[in-house]
C-alpha cells in the first residue's frame, strides 16, 4: 500500500505521482527504504509545511516583525 494521490496531477512541486516514484527511485540509488510507501505523502508535507512558513514571514513582514 502507497499513500499517493490516484490521479495523475502536477502537484505543488510540479510533478506528479510518476515523476515522484521516478526521482525517488534515482535519488535512493533504487534500493528499497523501510516504509517508503509515506515518501509521497512525507513529501506532500514538506511542501505544507513550507508554504505555511512562507506566509508567516510574509506576515510578519506586512507587520514589520521578524523572526
């Protein structure tokens, strides 16, 4: 079982669910890693994560504060 979207979209990065698996699989040198069925799903939350930093800082800016 893979936690992925179904549907063949782009998503934030600009891939999609083949583009991941194909990265994925040059960047790990194709070898298998213990529960990368969550790598699409962990890289989805990098992706949240940073654009919800992002907003902060621009935020914060518009207020004049900083971090």
């Amino acid at each position: 079982m893979t936690y992925e979207n179904p549907i063949l979209e782009k998503s934030i990065g600009e891939i999609d669910t083949v583009e991941f698996k194909q990265l994925f699989d040059q960047r790990s040198n194709y070898s298998e890693w213990f529960a990368e069925n969550f790598a699409p799903a962990a890289y989805d939350s990098i992706w949240a994560a940073a654009l919800a930093l992002n907003m902060t800082i621009e935020k914060m800016a518009a207020r004049g504060t900083s971090m």
